[in-house]
C-alpha cells in the first residue's frame, strides 16, 4: 500500500478544505507515493515519536498538530522542530497533520470532547462562514435528471440531515448560434426560444471543480450557462467547538469534578461560581478564548476550553462558568478517534497508537 492510500482515507475522516487558513495542514514531511510500512498517530510529531516510529517499523506518523506551523529558512536542529523534521528525513518517515481539519469537523475534536463527557443534542458552536456556494444552471427538461443526479453524485445538494436538494423551476430560454455553433435544439442563424429548467443547488466550496466537472460531462448543450455564487449562510454541519446537554443538571462543583476526571486533567482554572446549575455546555478543544462571546450568546451555563489568560475570565461576565481544562487534556481522546478510524478503513494493516506523552505542560 502507498502512502498517498492511508492520505486518501484520512482526508475522507477529516478533508483538508475544512481547515482554517492560518494552519498548516496535510503532508509535511515525506514521499506520498512511497511504500507504507505502518502509520504511527500521535499528538504532536516530537523527535521521541519519530524514534517510536522508527523503532516500530512505522514510515507515516499521523498527528493532530502540525509540527510544522510557520516557515523555515533553516534547517540545522536548533530547536525541537528542526530536529524532527531532520530525523524524520533522514530515517525516511512521512509526517501527516490533520489539526483544525478535524476541529472542523461535525465528528471530529468537539464531538470526542462531547462524548467524553456525555453530552447529548451536539451541534457546531461557531459554525464555518463563506464556505458555501450555489450553482445555477438551465437545461432542456429531457437532461434535468442525468444532470441533476451527476451533480448531487459530485456531492451538491447536502443541506443538514439532507441530501439531493434542489430547487427547480421552468422557463423559456432564448439564443441564436453562429457559423460555428452546434446547437442542440435548431438550427445555425435561427432564433430559438426552447422550453428549459432551471437548476439550483448548494455545495461546499472545495468541491467546486468537481461539480464543474460533472456539469460539464453531463450537460447536452455545446455551451454550458451557468452561474456560482459565494453564499453568506454560516454552514451548520462545519466549524469550531460544540454546544451540548447533560442529561441531569449538575451543581458547579460536580460538574468540574467530573469534567476533571472524564478528561484527565491535573487541574482546572475557573471563573467564579454562580451557583447555578450546569446543564448547557459548550467545548472548544485547544485554543478557545475567541469563543466565549459565542458561548454567551447560545445560552450555555459552562464553557470548556484551553489556555485563556488573566483578563478573558472576566469576560464569563457572570453569565457562565468558564473552564480552562488544559490545551493536551481538551484534545486528548483525538489520537485515539484517529486510530479506530484507520483501523476500520483499512483493517489489514498496522495502525499503532503512540505511547509517547508529548503534552509538554506538567503539574506539580
């Protein structure tokens, strides 16, 4: 099996187009078409995990963090990040990351962070933006349904807990060929007035040119009309953090109790009490300061996430519990969501779990 096999299987779990724009995600490091000898996941692609994989006969590590960010202008091991990209070059083993690909994802981070602690009625806390398009396109009504299917076949019209949406309606379309035209319907010179159908459906932006594709091959016409529009519409189904309930309310206390030891963390900063029940919760695994605001707004009475500061405490405002439960411990059931999910797809080869804590906080 190639790499670019296992890379293929991984974009399915968590595609590249859901990443933000800021990470750096994909294929760092390696040949993609090269021979896989096993995959190695990890939390962070650290110079002891690269030995593991090595040691393990595992040329694909499989991370959520990418290990590297920001650009390098030189490569001569003076810090943690320069020597695993060179040991992982020189002992030919490939670095894959998928992070914010699978923060984004409705099954990803924020749903593991969910389920982790039993929280039940999910849905996206910050909902991904610009990340819809709209095609519109008109037919003879003979080809609505071969075309229609082949663009709903390329993934167009998926709208929540739906599929093979549409909008459709009839009118009367005009045009006149040239000395080069072929048309479909008349003949060259000749103003034609044909009954048509117009197409509308929605897709997700990275699947652009492959609906194009699909449009093309499967329209009759010698010209294809067709329109694409960036819609404003937040997407329900992608995006940051999650908001959940507990079956049954907890006191404040209770609830840190048990977020403390469903997520294994060393300890747990907190804006002040309200002494109220905690039943509406929403996570953010990672980085999540910027989602307090949204958090507020979705009427939660808890916010878990990781590494706020001083002065966004503050911002709980008194109007929720804010938690910050450690950056590793927010993600740390992520490794093991990747494993089950190769291991399911691709059943006859070696998926290993890394033993190496990479969480480089520690408590005393």
């Amino acid at each position: 099996m190639k790499i670019r096999e296992i890379l293929s299987v991984l974009e399915e779990m968590a595609p590249l187009a859901y990443a933000e724009d800021f990470d750096n995600v994909g294929l760092l490091v390696g040949d993609a078409n090269a021979e896989a000898t096993g995959v190695l996941v990890c939390h962070d692609a650290l110079e002891s995990v690269i030995d593991e994989a090595v040691a393990k006969n595992c040329n694909l590590v499989v991370c959520f963090h990418p290990i590297l960010f920001s650009g390098l202008k030189k490569i001569t091991g003076k810090n943690y990040v320069e020597r695993a990209v060179i040991k992982a070059i020189k002992n030919d083993v490939a670095i894959y990351a998928v992070h914010t690909a699978l923060d984004n994802h409705q099954q990803g981070v924020n749903k593991i962070f969910c389920d982790a602690l039993g929280l039940l009625n999910t849905k996206i806390l910050v909902p991904k933006q610009h990340f819809i398009q709209k095609l519109v396109t008109y037919t003879i009504p003979e080809n609505v349904e071969q075309l229609r299917n082949a663009l709903f076949d390329a993934g167009a019209g998926k709208i929540g807990n739906y599929e093979d949406c549409s909008f459709n309606s009839k009118g009367i379309g005009t045009y006149m060929g040239n000395e080069n035209s072929n048309p479909e319907i008349g003949e060259r010179f000749e103003f034609v007035e044909a009954d048509e159908i117009k197409i509308e459906v929605t897709f997700e932006k990275y699947l652009q040119s492959k609906i194009l594709k699909a449009l093309f091959s499967n329209h009759v016409y010698e010209e294809v009309a067709y329109e694409i529009y960036d819609l404003q519409n937040a997407h329900q189904n992608i995006g940051l953090g999650m908001i959940g309930e507990l079956d049954v309310p907890m006191s404040e206390s209770d609830f840190l109790k048990m977020v403390k030891d469903k997520m294994q963390t060393g300890s747990i900063r907190h804006s002040q009490f309200l002494n109220k029940p905690i039943q509406k919760v929403a996570v953010l695994g990672g980085s999540g300061s910027f989602a307090i605001k949204n958090a507020i707004s979705s009427g939660a009475d808890a916010f878990l996430t990781a590494d706020l500061k001083y002065h966004q405490f503050y911002e709980a405002e008194n109007r929720l519990l804010l938690a910050d439960i450690g950056h590793f411990e927010s993600e740390r059931f992520t490794k093991n969501y990747i494993v089950d999910y190769l291991t399911k797809k691709i059943s006859n080869f070696a998926i290993i779990l890394s033993e190496e804590n990479t969480n480089p906080v520690k408590y005393f």
